[in-house]
C-alpha cells in the first residue's frame, strides 16, 4: 500500500520515546513530569492537613 495516507516520515528512536517537538511525537506525557506533578500534589495536601490539624490543636488547647 505505498503512497496511500500521504508521506511517511521516519522517526529515530529519540521521537518515539518522546523526544522532539516538545516531547510530543510518539511519546505523549513524559511519565518523570507526571510523577513529580502527582508528588508535588500529594505533598501539598498533606501540608495542608498537617496545617488543619495543627490549627484546630491550637483551638482545644485555647479552650480549655
């Protein structure tokens, strides 16, 4: 079936892993930046539990 669907282009390895054009071609998501994104989420909340929890210690504390 040569010709039908256009032109092909030939991609090195490095495109298909992800490399090039942004990271996009072949390679969809980096999986590294997905991680750190999911980590950095997971840490702020945790922060902010950790801040909820210390504020209403705070508050038991005061009443007493």
């Amino acid at each position: 079936m040569l010709g039908v669907g256009g032109s092909r282009r030939h991609l090195g390895r490095e495109a298909l892993r992800g490399g090039g054009r942004g990271g996009r071609v072949g390679g969809g998501h980096d999986p590294q930046a997905q991680k750190r994104e999911l980590l950095r989420a997971l840490q702020e909340k945790r922060q902010e539990q950790q801040r909820r929890r210390q504020e209403e210690e705070g508050k038991e504390g005061s009443e007493e």
